[in-house]
C-alpha cells in the first residue's frame, strides 16, 4: 500500500465488495506498473502444458519444491509431445530460442537438417543432444539459464541481449502501433523473413539508429554492429528506458531513407542520413533533452514523432537540414566518403545548431 489515503481507502472499498460477493476465500491487492501487467500478458500468451515420461534423470539443483531442475534422456517419442500439438503442428516453445528464425544454412541448424533427413531417429539423439526446457516461473532464472546455455555455443553476444526482458517489452511496444507505416521489431535475427512486412519496415538496427539520434553519436555508427555494441552496449537498452525513444529513433531512420530512395533528397548525400536525424531531433524539439528514463521523455519523443508522421513537415525539414549540411562544404569534406564518419564532423555540426535553426526560419522550413 502507499501514502496516498484516497488511494488506500478505494482499494479497501473494493476488497470488501469482493469478499461480500462470498466467491473468494482470501483477496490480495498487488499494485502493477506497466513493465509488471506486460510480463503478465506474455505468460497468458506464452503458458504451455505437456504432459510425458521422464524416467532417465538425475537432481541437478533443488530451489525449493517447484524450482527443481532435472537432466536426463528422453525418448524422441516422449520429446515430441513437448514440441508438438496431437495435430502434428508445432507448438510456440521456441520464443526464447535465438535460432528459430535463422534458416538451415547456419552450421548448426544445416547439421540438424541433414540428420533429420537420414531418417536416422536413434543417430539424431545422440547428436543433436542437450535441449533445454524451462519451466521456471522465476524471470530472472529463466533469462540466466537461456543466455548460459546459448553462451556455450556460437552466438553473438548482441543476440543474447535478444533475450532480455527489456527487449521483450520493446518488441511489444513496437505493436502498439498500427498505421500503414508502422514498423516491427526484429528481436530474433530473420524471425520475419517469411512474412509480407517490408524490409524497410522491420527494424533490425535498433542500436545505430539510437546513438545517432539521442546519444548525439552520428559518426560512430557507420562501422560493423559488433563493434557498434561494443561500443553502446552499457548506454541503452536499461529496464527503465522509455521504450518510445527507441521506436522514434527508428521512425526517423524510416523516413529518411523513404526520402533518399525516392529521390525526394539525392542519393549522394545518404551518408549523412545519421547526422540528419540527430539534427532532426535538436530542431524539432526545441528544448533540453530528458533523460531515457524520465517521464518527460514520453512527451519529448511524442513531439518528434507527431512531426515524422506528418509527412509534409517531415519532408520539409529532412530536406533542409541536408541543404544546410552541404552548404557547409567548405568546413567540411562532405565529397570525401569517410566525412561522416569522423567525430569531427559531428562536432562541428553540433556547434552550428544555432546557425541550423535560423537557415530553416529563413526557408520558411520552421517557424
């Protein structure tokens, strides 16, 4: 319970009308946030029941009474009933595993494929051995025991963070978002390679498009992704981040390349679409930007976003502030392809956002 008497008061009211109704022998009041109440739907959306026999197994660890963990044999046939419906589809045990979506030309998935194919049911479990099922009800356990078991083998570190819970609730609220253009998270790699979305409306490099837009880092992302996250890792992607900084980010990214690939903005000047979208940000907004996990944060991206999806400003503005860039070309080398790149570049054109704000006014590009 909290300080607030009025709140108090009208969580009694309602226990008491509960337990006049005589349905319910105990009533608990247990308050949610919204990182709570969407862990809740996941595990009404996720809750799976299989009933087999485990005959071959050892104690691996004992918490208490339901936190027991077992390792064991099992015969294929005892194995399917985990993994598959009486219809003979598959059912979704496999949201936690990272190469679901990835394809049978990964080595370890093209090895499983091949002894599928032999027909050799008995070599399959001798060599395809060491499947994890968690069944843990703890999150946290379940995150660690996941990320260990896909640790022993070859798979990235940033696909790991996949796993996160914080990841999880971004894939969601990224549904949240229902207009033609709305875009989808990638959470998994190619978990949306067989569907009909856009290429350019799965988001796939959440990390780039976040440290150039709200870590004003434009010039560092053009590199590989491992390094990348190496690099940003530690700043981004924290459980109290507000998940609209992310799907804002990644909405610039959408719109400015719209604008290159339709020629609205020349081609040429593409490398600079980084520096545009921080550029984006600082003239939109107008005013200090809070931090990720603030609840002003919400509104500040909101005004961002209102701007994005209003295609005729959006355009006006993206168009402007490339035009203010090249006009910058005898400060910097935007014809050398490695211009972008430096941390110069970014600096520079961080200094000259006062001279940015007062080019769009005359253009009548903002008021």
């Amino acid at each position: 319970m909290c300080n607030d008497l009025n709140l108090n008061a009208s969580v009694s009211v309602g226990k008491e009308n509960l337990k006049s109704t005589n349905l319910f022998s105990d009533i608990k009041f247990i308050p949610c946030g919204s990182v709570e109440i969407q862990s809740l739907y996941r595990k009404t959306k996720a809750k799976l029941a299989a009933t087999f026999r485990f005959e071959k197994r050892i104690t691996m660890y004992s918490i208490n009474d339901e936190e027991v963990g077992y390792c064991g044999v099992l015969p294929f046939k005892e194995y399917k009933k985990l993994i598959l419906e009486d219809t003979g589809a598959i059912k979704p045990v496999f949201e936690d595993n990272i190469r679901d979506y990835l394809g049978p030309n990964q080595d370890v998935n093209e090895s499983i494929c091949q002894t599928i194919l032999s027909g050799d049911v008995n070599a399959f479990s001798m060599l395809n051995n060491g499947v994890t099922i968690i069944a843990t009800k703890d999150e946290n356990l379940k995150n660690e025991i996941t990320k260990a078991t896909n640790s022993q083998t070859a798979i990235k570190k940033e696909q790991l963070e996949a796993l996160s819970t914080f990841q999880k609730n971004l894939e969601e609220f990224y549904k949240t978002f229902t207009t033609q253009e709305s875009l989808v998270y990638e959470r998994r790699t190619g978990q949306y390679r067989n569907s009909d979305i856009p290429q350019n409306r799965i988001i796939s490099t959440q990390i780039k498009t976040i440290a150039a837009m709200f870590l004003d880092e434009p010039s560092a992302v053009s590199g590989q992704y491992g390094a990348v996250v190496k690099r940003f890792g530690n700043k981004i992607f924290k459980s109290s981040d507000k998940p609209i900084i992310y799907y804002t980010s990644a909405l610039a990214l959408y719109k400015i390349e719209n604008l290159f690939k339709t020629n609205k903005i020349d081609k040429k000047y593409r490398r600079s679409r980084y520096h545009a979208m921080m550029l984006f940000r600082i003239v939109v907004s107008k005013e200090e930007k809070p931090r990720f996990n603030q609840r002003k944060m919400e509104l500040y991206c909101q005004n961002i976003l209102d701007v994005l999806n209003n295609d005729y400003k959006c355009e006006k503005i993206f168009k402007g502030i490339v035009d203010f860039i090249i006009s910058k070309g005898q400060d910097i080398d935007i014809e050398n392809r490695k211009c972008f790149e430096r941390k110069e570049t970014t600096e520079y054109l961080l200094s000259q956002k006062g001279s940015l704000i007062e080019y769009l006014k005359t253009d009548n590009v903002i008021s």
